[in-house]
C-alpha cells in the first residue's frame, strides 16, 4: 500500500525547488469543456494532457480549468484558450495528442493552431 | 452513453461542483459474496427540493439555459440498471445530495469501472479548493484518499502542481489494485479497472 508518507519527500523536494507562480495580467487561460457531452467525447484525458504539458513546460503564465456545456456538444471536446490580448481561440474535436501541439504552438509560441479551431473544422 | 463507469462519476461529481460543495466523497464498494458493486457520489452542496429530485432522473429535465436535455443522472442511472442494479438519489436542501448506484457487476451489461484514478486527478487538478475523499472496497478490506490529508503534509504546497497529481494517481491505482486482491475473490476475475 503507497502511504501519504511517500508525500513527504515529494514535498521536501517541491519545497526547493518552488516555482512562482505568475498570476499577474499576462495570463493565458486554458478552458475544458467537462460537461457530460465532454467527458463522453472524451474531454477527461484532453484536460490530463493540457495539465501536464503545461507543467512539463514550467509554464507559470497558463492556468487550466474547466467549464460546462457551451452548447455546441457535436465538437467536443472543446477547449477554449483566452490569452492576455483579449483574444479567445476555440479549438473543436480535441484529442490529448492536439492538446500537446496546441501548448507548442499556441501557449508557449503565441501561433494559435488553425486547423484544431472551430473556424477550420465547422464547415 | 459512457464507455466506462470511471466517465460517470466525473460527470455525477460536476453537479456537486456546481451545486457549491466543498466537500465531495465517492465510494465503490465491491461485495463479491453478492457479486454486486455500488457506487456512491455524497456531497454537501445546496441540495435539492423534493420536486427537483422526483425531476433530476427525467433527461428532457435540466438547470442549464443553453439546452433541453441533461442526461449525466439519466446516464449513471440506466448505467446501474441495465446490469440488474438498482439507483437512488436523496437530498435536502441546504444539506446536500446522495446518488447510488448499484450494480450486478458479472452482468453481461456490465460497464467496466475504468480509470477512477484518472477522473480523481481530474477533479482534484482543476478544483483544488474543494476536498475530495475517495474510497474503495472489496470485501473487508478498503483504501481512502482524503485530500484534507494530503494537503496536511503538503503544508500550503498546491495540490494540483504536477507532482503531487501524480502521487495522488499513483496511489489510487495502486493501492485499488491491492485491495481488490483481497483473498475472497481470487477465485473471481478481477475487475477491469483500466
């Protein structure tokens, strides 16, 4: 049985090496839609791989949460990013393996990922 | 339609989110002698009114505006009774809500539980600030994750960062696995739990 005791070294080693973390106004937002719909479509490991992607990264600027439906449920899982320009990106029929090109991309190189967004998908 | 019982739960655990719990716990509880498992989502959020309870199984029923149908209670109630289970729901409101789900587990429509680890990393991960306890049984014996005990040893470390996501994931898929070898059910096949 793994026991909370094991918790202990993971904190002493989180405690040296402590990230800031950066909530000030230049903060890219990262939303999953994790309603029924969502997690049906598969919404579950898409958040799992955006999470750890962005810790991977050591990507202090990205927060990640989720919302409901937003009504459009035959796109989902949909993920929507709001950057600190005031701009939102809504990307449609995401999988973990696009959610790690959408933090490539789009988090870290600021070039939001056409093909994935709504625009290219819904025609 | 969920693909696995594990997708349930995290949907079911999304009304507590939204009905204001600060305190969630999800138990399965697996009775071999009876070859049943049950699943419970407890919460002490707003609660509901009677009305709204008789309503919530009804999926042309739902709070939201943006649609007509809400179908995550429907779905984890014809999940449970289409393997010969049974459902219940009770809730007072200001108080909280109580779903069930129980289910004969070698039924041919048996959904498998799947990844509880992952949907408790999910809900931990983007809601650090309500407490989730999850337990599991098989028999007498049994597991808890509380995260009121984790975040005790992280000392004001967040409980989300990866690392401690990890543990949590870790400790859940091991320990679950340990308790569902417990030694009246080797003679049974193990339960698909990924």
């Amino acid at each position: 049985m793994k026991s909370l005791a094991e918790l202990q070294a993971i904190r002493d080693k989180m405690k040296n090496s402590i990230n800031v973390r950066d909530d000030g106004e230049d903060k890219i937002r990262v939303v999953v839609g994790m309603a029924t719909c969502g997690i049906a479509a598969g919404a579950r490991p898409v958040l799992a791989s955006f999470s750890e992607e962005v810790a991977k990264r050591g990507l202090g600027n990205v927060s990640v949460a989720q919302t409901g439906c937003i009504g459009i449920c035959q796109y989902e899982p949909v993920v929507e990013v709001f950057t600190p320009d005031g701009k939102k990106t809504t990307y449609v029929k995401m999988t973990a393996e696009k959610a790690v090109r959408v933090v490539n991309d789009h988090l870290v190189n600021g070039n939001p990922v056409t093909e994935f967004t709504i625009g290219s998908v819904a025609k | 339609m969920m693909t696995e019982l594990s997708l349930n739960v995290l949907d079911i655990a999304q009304n507590s989110i939204k009905a204001g719990a600060s305190l969630i716990r999800i138990s399965v509880a697996r009775r071999p002698a009876e070859g049943r498992i049950s699943i419970t989502v407890e919460d002490n959020g707003c609660g509901m009114t009677p009305e709204q309870v008789a309503r919530v199984i009804d999926p042309f029923y739902t709070t939201r505006t943006t649609r007509k149908v809400g179908l995550g209670v429907p779905f984890f109630k014809m999940s449970a009774e289409m393997t010969g289970g049974e459902f219940s729901i009770r809730s007072t409101p200001g108080e909280g809500t109580v779903l069930t789900a129980d289910y004969c587990y070698r039924h041919i429509d048996m959904l498998p539980l799947g990844d509880m680890a992952a949907t408790m990393v999910s809900l931990v991960s983007v809601n650090p600030e309500i407490d989730f306890i999850y337990s599991f049984a098989c028999g007498t014996e049994q597991f808890t994750m509380d995260t009121r005990e984790v975040k005790a040893v992280l000392e004001g470390l967040p409980v989300n960062s990866n690392e401690v996501l990890g543990f949590i994931g870790e400790m859940i898929r091991e320990n679950q696995a340990e308790t569902d070898r417990y030694p009246e059910n080797l003679a049974e096949t193990p339960l698909n739990l990924s």
